[in-house]
C-alpha cells in the first residue's frame, strides 16, 4: 500500500494547542470495528463503556526534558533532542541544525529565553538516520556529565513540532499522565493517558478493571514520520520497552484462558504488548520495531482507547489496521465533522472489538 493511501485533510483548526480544561473533560468517539457502528460519548463514560472486568493497560513511562537549546560556538542556534541514554553522559540525539553539529563540534545548552548557558554539548559521532552521539556535561568545566535527573533540570518538555509554543507551566502537569512512573526516557507522552485522573481510575477499578502498566520508552519509532511512499519500505527505528513481573503474571494468564478483555490505553501500550507476546510468554524487557500494517491480525489487546493522529502517520496505519481502511477514513471524517480536537492534547477514540476470535 502507498504512504498517501492513509492521507487525509485536516482543518489546522482542529490541531489542539492546549489540554481540555480538565483532564478528563475531552470527547469521546466510540466505534465498534466488527459493526462500524459510533457513538459520540465524554471521557468521563469510559466506566460504563469499558466491558466490566477488563484488564486496562497503559504506558506508564516519563516524559523527559529531552529539548535542548544550543548556541553554537560560532554563535549560531541549534537543537539537541535526546532520545536515549548511553551511559556516562552519553546521549542518542537528534540535532539542528545537522549540517554544523557533526563530530568535533560543541555548543553551549542555554536558556531559550534568557539566553543563560546551563551546560556544554559536544557532538562525538554520527548515527545511522543522521542521528549523534553526545556528551552533555557541567558549563563549569571538568568531568562531571549530566544524567537524566540532571538533564531534567535544564531541558524543555518535548512539545509536538505542530503545537505552537514552548512548554511552559500548564504543559508541565498537563503533557505527563498522573500515574507516571519516575522511570523512563520518553520523549513523548503516551497521550491516551494524559485523559486520566485518579478518580477515574478509581471509577474503573471499582467496575473490577484491573491497571496493569507497562512501560515503552517512546522515541522515533512512535512519532518519526513516513517518507517511503510504500509502507514496506518504511523502517521503524527501535524502541524499548519493559513490562514488570507482576503485570507480565497477569497478562501470561489472560492470554491462555481469554476469560475478560484487554483494554490498551494507547498505542505504544498496544505495540509493547504485541511486540512482547511470542505466543506462549511476555518478555519483562526487550525492544521493539513492530509497525502495524493492514493485514495484521492482532494478539493481545481487545480494545484500544487512543487519540486521533496525523495524516499519513504509521499511527493512523495502525488505527487503518484495527478498523480497516474504508471504516478508519470514514470514522476520522465523522470526528472532523463534528469538531474533534485532534493530536497530543485533543479528543479521544475508543476502538472496540479491535481483536478477531481466534
């Protein structure tokens, strides 16, 4: 299939710029992928939508301060976005502009606005995908490297190139899931859950809903755009993914017996599962490429809540994949229509009965 076959038009009106002004305030449209049926419903129905008894799963990973500000030493400006660590202060990274930050250069991490340096980059090596390794270390001087805590302290929340503004104070609660784990190298929020509020949790617990978190590590393969203009020539870059013994326990059982349903609380909770799922066992860690193509039958999950995504994205592939394309077309066009609020901080789409009977 071609890139263009999951294009669609979006009104930039409907790119949301802000969260709703309460967390669970968003709108909801349900659809049945066996029927084609939808519904407009709230957030806040989840508990009387989701089959009682469900097992919900999200992502429970951290969103780090991963953007960096450079001055160049030629006093230029530049970005550093740091997707992984390395070790000993050691970072993968993608940077801006690529052609001046090459192995050998450095640059000062500064304040965006003041223009204050808060610490040194130097550019070590070149990665395949135009990706360097960096070093990102105290502005004083010396040994010391900086580690993710630290990087914390310095860096921006990774916004969405499409929302307009650096983060700031509202983006600081608001682009993080309330159940977010101190762990993890995100550097994108797995935004179904941003929907959540404990007491919404708490109103699907109380329905028997299990919560079960795992955890992927978003980067590149998530959020990196397609450029092959056919879908088998697109690469997905590696992603990796833990799941904790106890939630890997549960779910081993579940997918033996078939005895209550899985809701994925987005789609990177839906990829851990299905790339950790060999059949007869969940591996506690490991990494995923899996890209999620029409044709794909899926193993794990029975439902999926996610949010409404790009044109042309491997995650509008994926949400084509669930529902067929025809159906995927059709239920984005009905949300366009009805004023849905779409990506990071928009509304949200509960798919249900994504999995075919065995």
């Amino acid at each position: 299939m071609q890139r263009t076959d999951f294009h669609f038009d979006l009104p930039s009106e409907l790119i949301a710029q802000h969260p709703a002004a309460d967390r669970d305030g968003a709108r909801l449209l349900v659809v049945d992928a066996r029927t084609g049926e939808w519904a407009h419903r709230s957030i806040r129905d989840l508990p009387e939508l989701v089959p009682a008894g469900s097992l919900c799963v999200p992502n429970d990973v951290r969103v780090r301060h991963a953007r960096l500000f450079l001055r160049r030493s030629g006093g230029g400006a530049g970005e550093a976005l740091l997707l992984r660590s390395l070790g000993e202060g050691r970072f993968e990274a993608m940077v801006k502009p690529g052609a001046r930050l090459k192995p050998g250069a450095t640059a000062a991490v500064v304040n965006p606005t003041s223009g204050r340096e808060l610490a040194r980059i130097d550019i070590l090596d070149t990665l395949p995908e135009g990706l360097r390794v960096v070093r990102v270390h105290g502005h004083e001087g010396g040994e010391h490297t900086l580690d993710w805590d630290e990087i914390d302290r310095i860096g921006r929340l990774p916004l969405p190139p499409y929302i307009d503004h650096l983060a700031a104070e509202e983006d600081e609660t608001r682009y993080q899931t309330v159940f977010a784990a101190q762990e993890g190298e995100a550097v994108a929020a797995p935004t179904a859950g941003l929907h959540f509020t404990p007491g919404l949790i708490a109103a699907l617990q109380a329905k028997g809903c299990g919560w079960h978190p795992v955890r992927l590590h978003v980067g590149l393969g998530t959020f990196r755009p397609m450029t092959a203009e056919r879908l088998e020539d697109h690469a997905m870059h590696e992603e990796r993914f833990e799941i904790p013994e106890a939630t890997a326990t549960q779910l081993e059982t579940l997918f033996r017996r078939r005895d209550r349903p899985l809701l994925c609380i987005g789609t990177t909770a839906l990829r851990t599962l299905e790339g950790a799922w060999d059949g007869e066992r969940l591996s506690r860690e490991g990494a995923t490429r899996l890209f999620i193509t029409p044709g794909y039958r899926l193993r794990t999950a029975d439902h999926l809540l996610t949010n409404f995504h790009l044109p042309e994205s491997t995650l509008f592939v994926l949400i084509s994949s669930l529902l067929g394309l025809e159906q995927a077309q059709a239920t984005y066009a009905e949300a366009i229509r009805e004023r849905y609020r779409f990506f990071s901080y928009g509304d949200a789409m509960l798919i249900l009965n994504a999995r075919h009977p065995d």
